[in-house]
C-alpha cells in the first residue's frame, strides 16, 4: 500500500482526524457530564456529529463525486478545526455546544465520502479492501491512541485544553492534504445540488440486493455504538479505558479480516462477525467486574471487522461512477444510525441504568443480525455490471430488481 504515492497523504490525513475527534470527543462528553450530569447529554456531545450525518447524506453527497479531493479534504480539515476550537469556549451553553456538532457531523458525511471515493482512485480494483483494511487499522491504532492520550490530556490540560490540542491536529491534516495529495480532478461532471445528491441516493437505494447490504452495515453496528456511548456513565473513572480496549478489538478484527482471511472465508464469517459484535455486551446485564467488562468490549468488538466484507459486497453491486456517494451514503448512514442509538441509549439509561441500556441494545443487534442473514447469502459479483447501464433502462431495473 504504502507503495502507491499518495497512499501515504491519505493515510495521514486519516490518522490525525481519527486522532483528533477521539480525543475531542472524549473531551466534551467528560466536559457536558461533569456540567450537567445527563448520560443522555453526555452521549450526545460524543455521538452527536453521526446523528447528524443522515442531514449530509441527504443535502452534501453529490458533492463528493464532483469537487477536486485535495480541495474538499483540506477545506474540511479547516472547518473541523474552528469548529473544535469554538467549543473549547468558556461558559458556551450546551444548546451551542450540540448546535456546533451537529453542523460538524453534517459535514463529516462529505469528508468520508471524499476520502473513500479517492481511495477507489489512488489504489488498483483488486487492492481496494486491502487499503480499507489499512486505513482502518490505522484508525483503531488512533482511537487507542486517542482515548489514552485523551484521558491524559483532560487530567493534565482539562477538556478544553484536549479541544484546542484535537483543533491542532486537524489543521496538520488539512496542511498534509494540501500539500502531499496531487490535484486530482472531479470523478464525475456537473455541479454538486440537493437535487442531485437525492437522484443519486435513490438510485442507490432502488437495488433491493444493495439495501440489504445497507441495514447490515448501518443498523447491528450503530447499536453496538450506542452500547459505547454509554462507557463514561457506566464507569467515569474508567471510560477511557473501555474506549480504549475497544479500539484494540478494532485493531485486531481488522487485522485479522482484511490481511490474513482469504476472500471465501471473509464472506463466510461475515454473519458470525456480527454476532460477536453484539452477543459479548448482553454481559453487562448482570453488572460485571471492570476486568470482565474490559474483557467482553475488546472481544466485541473484534466483530466491528464484519464491515469490510459488507463493503466488499457494496463496490461489487455499485457502478463505479456512483463509488464515492455509494460508500458516503454507506458512511453516513453508519454513523447517523449510532447516533440515533446513542440518543437511544442515553435515553434508556436515564429510566433505567447504563447497564441495562447496554445489554438490551446488544440483544436487539444479535435480532437484527440473525433477521438480515438469509438476504445476504451468495456471490453479488455477477451482478456488477462491467459498463454501468443508463438509468432508467430495462437492464438496469431487471439487475437491481434481483434477489441474491
């Protein structure tokens, strides 16, 4: 991978904002709980920005197909860190702190569709998921990372000092962008609309086979993230830690799905993935000890690694003019279902107890797993069209009308 000239840019970029909203994240869920004392509050400020992905993917996408990525990625970068400086503030009213990022999780559904689309450019067909694979890695290395710097950083700076520390790095990543990625152009004409992005998504959406991929990647891992959206009630003192552990889960999945299974067995164990990812929470209904709940977190969430088959599955039901939006809409609606599950969660464990909010998100993850299975069995490489036909033909409508 790192092979590939701008690879390594990319990858860079990717390290510092992974790096920078964990650490400001943290940060401001510390810094909301310690001012209001709501887990619902506390969970928001932390998983607020994916709530507001569903706002992106209905208003930005289009955009991430027809803006040069070197401007898009370094223009985001700037964006994410005045935003993350503003709520460094003094005396900033939580309303203002949610409306901040909010605006930011709209925008963060764009920057992973450019990222992403760009991946599909720098790197060959058959070397996509390996490059996924990588960058993910590189992204649970850095919310290792993140949160045990984090938690050092609010102990020895305070929140606002991590805030200013996270606004920092995102000014490196802009920088890296702009100067260690070429200026490539646009991979689709025309100007980037509303209208636009909503043609797209619904022709996205129209392919029965390419749903179901969709719910599996958005709906069993958001709640599995509204699970860890509940960690700083559950154990204040230990929070970071549990983010932590559950990053080098991360890590390890990765490692383990996209470098060392072959192709065959990584379609197998896709359904089994998602199980672990979800059946090691229903634990924490009886409360456990902080080494068992270290212990369920990490081997959990080795099942975040199920994604990249699913992704694998996307490109192989998608056109490639249509890469990018596809794999944005995938990403915000990822993100926009764990924050409805954070909100879900905090919610849950206002009536109740963080416990019980965590394990019963769990059960209902294992449900919707075991619901999605039958529809994502077989191959979908035979149903990805070498030349994308034009939209609205009788071969189109007859390929994505299939059953797989």
């Amino acid at each position: 991978m790192f092979r590939v000239p701008e690879f390594t840019p990319l990858f860079l970029v990717s390290a510092a904002q992974v790096a920078a909203s964990t650490a400001s994240g943290l940060a401001l869920g510390t810094l909301v709980y310690a001012a209001t004392g709501s887990p619902l509050l506390s969970a928001l400020s932390m998983f607020g920005p994916s709530l507001a992905q569903v706002a992106g993917a209905l208003a930005l996408l289009s955009a991430a197909d027809r803006l040069p990525p070197r401007a898009a990625l370094s223009g985001l970068s700037a964006l994410f860190a005045l935003g993350t400086a503003a709520l460094a503030l003094p005396g900033l009213p939580v309303a203002a702190v949610l409306a901040i990022v909010f605006g930011l999780g709209a925008a963060a559904s764009l920057g992973g569709a450019v990222r992403y689309g760009l991946l599909t450019e720098i790197l060959p067909k058959d070397g996509y998921l390996l490059g996924r694979s990588v960058l993910n890695m590189s992204g649970g290395t850095m919310q290792i990372g993140g949160y045990a710097a984090g938690g050092l950083l609010v102990t020895a700076l305070s929140a606002r000092g991590t805030l200013l520390t996270a606004a920092a790095l995102y000014v490196l990543a802009g920088a890296t962008a702009r100067f260690g990625l070429s200026g490539r152009p646009a991979r689709a004409g025309g100007r980037p609309s509303v209208a636009e992005t909503w043609r797209v998504n619904a022709r996205l959406w129209s392919s029965a086979p390419r749903r179901r991929v969709y719910y599996a990647l958005w709906v069993p891992n958001g709640l599995i993230v509204g699970c860890e959206s509940l960690f700083v009630p559950y154990a204040p003192r230990h929070a970071g830690l549990l983010f932590a552990v559950g990053s080098l889960g991360m890590l390890a999945g990765d490692l383990l799905t996209g470098r060392l299974l072959p192709p065959h067995r990584r379609e197998r164990l896709a359904a089994p993935l998602r199980l672990l990812l979800a059946a090691p929470y229903l634990v924490f209904a009886l409360r456990p000890p902080l080494p068992l709940a270290l212990a369920a977190v990490a081997l959990a969430s080795i099942g975040f690694s199920a994604t990249l088959a699913l992704q694998q599955r996307l490109m192989a039901l998608t056109p490639d003019e249509m890469s990018g939006q596809a794999l944005g809409l995938h990403s915000s609606g990822m993100l926009t279902m764990q924050g409805v599950s954070a909100a879900l969660a905090g919610a849950l464990a206002q009536r109740t107890a963080p416990a019980v909010a965590m394990a019963t998100l769990a059960a209902v993850s294992v449900a919707v797993t075991l619901a999605l299975a039958p529809g994502l069995r077989g191959d979908p490489g035979a149903r990805r069209p070498h030349v994308a036909p034009a939209e609205g033909t009788v071969e189109e409508t007859a390929r994505e009308g299939r059953a797989p």
